[in-house]
C-alpha cells in the first residue's frame, strides 16, 4: 500500500508540474519553468522505479482509478505571472514527498529489505536536492 500511494503521488505531481509549466508567464517565469520541465522526467522516473519494485515484490502498481488528487498548494494560479505561488506549491509538494520517504527508508530497513532502502535513499536525495533549489528561487523571487 505505501508503494502505490507514493506512486500516485509521482503521478499527480507530475500532473500539476506540467500544467503550472505551461501556465506560468512572464519572462523571469521561465527558469521556474525549464525547473518543473526538468522534475517531470524526474517524477515520472520515481514512479517507474517505484512500480517496478512493487512487481519485483509481487503487487501491480495502481492504475488511475486509485488515483484521488489531493496537492491544493501546487494548483495553478489565477494569475499566471504569480511565480512565488508556484515555488511555494513546488515546495509544499517537496515537503510532502521527503517524509514518506524517510518512512520508507525506515520500514524497508525495520523490513530487512536492503533493495527498497536503496531506492528510497536514491529518490530521497533528489527530493532534498531540488527542494534546497526552490528554496533559492523563492529567495530570489520574494524579493521582487
């Protein structure tokens, strides 16, 4: 059940990257943009590598009729040019995605299952890298 929640949480992230890249305005938008264009391919990679540990462990990742949308924060703004919401529900979408992955990494460790540990360990480190990038677009950005 975890696997299949975070999965869907890869899925759904991508969703709402992909739709903020293609809404967001504004010269100084674009590198927020070419960001989230960058972390769709990232997600994406998670939730296959997710996946396929789930069938390695003798499950099906979920399909879409399991899916339920829940990342208020990352909806696209009214405003296209409001960059900062966007950073914010990048980083609120980062938050969430960082703690279900320690508790991966602590269960397949509690679980004696050293393949899972990688794996959570390998995402975990992306998620903390580019959640330290937004960190420094939002400084950059809440200062206009």
């Amino acid at each position: 059940m975890y696997f299949e929640a975070r999965i869907q949480k890869n899925l759904e992230t991508v969703t709402n990257y992909r739709t903020n890249s293609i809404v967001l305005e504004w010269i100084r938008a674009q590198e927020i943009k070419k960001s989230l264009e960058a972390d769709i391919a990232e997600e994406l990679g998670h939730a296959g590598e997710l996946g396929q540990r789930l069938k390695q462990l003798n499950a099906n990742p979920p399909g879409s009729a399991a899916f339920t949308a829940q990342q208020e924060s990352l909806q696209p703004p009214e405003d296209s040019t409001d960059v900062l919401a966007v950073i914010n529900g990048v980083l609120d979408a980062e938050d969430g995605a960082i703690s279900p992955y320690q508790q991966l990494v602590e269960l397949a460790q509690a679980a004696d299952d050293p393949a899972t540990v990688d794996l959570a360990v390998e995402i975990l480190a992306g998620e903390e890298t580019h959640r330290s990038e937004l960190r420094g677009f939002r400084k950059e950005y809440s200062g206009d």
